[in-house]
C-alpha cells in the first residue's frame, strides 16, 4: 500500500471517530452512525491494499 493511502485511510478512520464522539456527545444518532460507517469504510480499505501489497510480493 503507498503510503499515501495510508495516511488517507487513517485520515478517515479518525475523521469518522470524530464524527461518533461529536454524535454521541450531542445524542445525534446519523452523525453518530455516519462515523461508524466512515471508520468501518476505511478499514475496509485499508484491508483490500494489504491484499494487494501481499500478491504484489
């Protein structure tokens, strides 16, 4: 995986923590599920290139 989309990835993992807590800290259950669904989205991602960096070697 470049390096790249690792940051990228990452950059939406935490993005969609953020989105939980401000949904759970203000009992907005969308925003709340929109950040489970970013961080779940990433890693997802981010297993799909380790999948290809491991057929790449």
């Amino acid at each position: 995986m470049a390096f790249d989309d690792k940051v990228e990835n990452k950059s939406e993992e935490l993005g969609g923590k953020v989105k939980e807590g401000v949904g759970k800290a203000t009992d907005n259950e969308r925003l709340e599920a929109e950040g489970k669904a970013d961080q779940s989205e990433s890693k997802i991602k981010q297993a799909v290139e380790n999948v290809k960096d491991a057929f790449k070697s």
